[in-house]
C-alpha cells in the first residue's frame, strides 16, 4: 500500500505546479507584453518568455507544496494535495521544483533578456521563500506584503519584450498588488476554521470576521481607485474606464453583501468574482489597447 502510494501519475506532478494559478498569471504576462508594444510581440518574447516564466511561476509553486504539506493535511481544500497525501515525496517535489526553476531561468537568461530572468527570479523567492516560509506564518497581513510577487507578471511580460521597467507596467503590478488582498481573504473568510486549525495567522482568524470584512471593502475602494490609474495616465483609453467602472462596481457589491453578512456563501462568491474581475480587466484593457488608445497615437490620427 505505501509502496503504491509513493507512485505519481503525471496529473500529480502537474498539480504541484498550480496549473490554475499559473495560467491567470500568463494571461497578465501575455497582455503586459502586447501593452508594451503598438503592434504585434516579437514571436521569440511572447514564447519563450511566457515559458520561462510559467516553468519558474510553476517551481515557485511546487515549493509552496513541499513547505506546506503540513499545513494542507490540516485542511479540507488541501488535504489530498500530492506532497501532502503522500503521492509525491518530499525529495521527489524538490528536485521537480529546482528542474522547472532552472530550465526556467536557463530559457529567460539564453533566449529573453537578463532583466526579465532577474525580476522572475525575485518573484520566485519572494513567493516561495519570503512569503510560504516566513510570511504566511508570521503575520495577518501576510497576503498584503508577500502578494508584491504574485503581482509581478505582467511586468516581467513588459521586460520580456523592452527589456526595461517601465511605469506602465508597475502600474498593471499595483492593480495586482491591490486586487490580492480582497481576493484572498474573501476565501480566508470562508475557510476561516481551517485556517485556523492549521494555525495560519490568516485575518479573520486573527482579527475576526467582521474586522476582516470591513477591510475587503476598504481595499476593493483603493482597487476600485488604483484601476482608474491607466485611464488617467493616458495609458488606456474610454473602453477601458467603461470597464473597470463596471468590474469596479461589481466588485464593491460583493464587498459590500460579505460587510452585511446575510450570505453564507459570500466569501466563495466573492472569491469566484474577484478571479473574474482581474482577467476581464486585462482583457478590456487589451482591448482598450489596440481599439481605442494605440489608434489616437499613431502618426496621422491624432485630433
């Protein structure tokens, strides 16, 4: 029997990479490199610089469940995890980690550029080590600081095609950055007992859940807010603002129905909307892109 349940299928190996969550990070990757250009991505950035960053977002990933294989056998949502159910053993999912990790790097720094692998690579740690290892422990307000490195990708899909930091892309990086807290704690609300047999110092379970449903609203206002930044820089055009207007207002709803506290399903519901907001937004503001603000820039079109 244990002999059996040391054997992993190729499903398992790709459920340690987080397949869900990488492919949302490459949708923001993918759009901040066609932001970055007027016209078309050079075909070399758009594929090897989406699968150096999907193999690292995928090593950070695996990390996260060798380091928490004993928080996720506490909790019904992780429980049956491959490192934590036993499918996967410890030594197996490290050596898968440091494969992706530097094939991931290898690819950015031989066929990318050395800013895009740098910037991935602090991403990686910042997830993986500084977040998982010490942050996610220590404090509440874990998912504000460590949220930085789940922020960067539209950033290093910028630098994959410039190859540098422009503030067009840090602007995709604080919506992002803002957008994560509301995101997670809505489900922190909802997985509250959990959390809190697995001893992580998640909000609600630390500060209750009203306290924590008063500052979902209060951060959904400042991404509300932080959206209309590309708007106002002149980075995106009206189709954009129309969109984020609307997002932004579906968003305030569910905040606002989770501060009530009427539903008991709020906070998966929220949670569910709030992965809908972030790709529509970078959706709309793809769009936006090239309907609407490269056509008002290009020579012989402006008014």
């Amino acid at each position: 029997m244990e002999l059996e349940m040391s054997k992993a299928g190729w499903q398992d190996y790709l459920e340690l990479t987080k397949p869900k969550v990488v492919a949302l990070m490459i949708l923001t990757a993918i759009i901040g490199m066609f932001l970055a250009v007027p016209g078309m991505v050079p075909l070399p950035a758009l594929l090897f610089g989406n699968l150096g960053i999907a193999l690292c977002a995928g090593s950070a990933a695996a990390i996260n469940h060798l380091v928490d294989r004993h928080v996720d056998m506490r909790m019904a949502r992780t429980f049956n995890r491959p490192v934590a159910a036993g499918r996967v053993e410890p030594r197996q999912a490290l050596v898968f980690a440091a494969v992706l990790g530097l094939s991931g790097m290898a690819i950015l720094l031989t066929f990318v550029n050395a800013v895009t692998a740098w910037l991935t690579l602090a991403s990686l740690i910042g997830y993986a080590v500084i977040y998982t290892l010490f942050l996610k422990r220590a404090t509440p307000q874990n998912i504000v600081i460590g949220g930085l490195a789940g922020a960067a990708p539209p950033l290093l899909g910028w630098t994959a095609v410039t190859g540098e930091i422009h503030g067009h892309a840090l602007l995709l990086v604080l919506i992002i950055f803002a957008w994560t807290p509301p995101h997670f704690w809505a489900l922190a609300v909802h997985r509250k007992k959990e959390y809190a047999n697995a001893k992580i110092p998640m909000l609600p379970v630390t500060h209750g859940e009203q306290y924590t449903r008063l500052h979902i609203l209060l951060y959904t206002i400042m991404l509300v807010v932080v959206s209309l930044l590309p708007f106002i820089t002149a980075m995106s055009g009206w189709l954009y603002l129309l969109g984020a207007l609307v997002l932004g207002a579906g968003f305030l709803y569910w905040a606002l129905v989770m501060l009530i506290g009427r539903n008991a399903s709020a906070g998966m519901d929220t949670f569910r909307y709030s992965i809908i907001y972030l790709m529509a937004l970078f959706v709309i503001m793809l769009v936006d892109h090239y309907l609407v603000t490269v056509p008002v820039f290009l020579p012989g079109t402006a008014q």
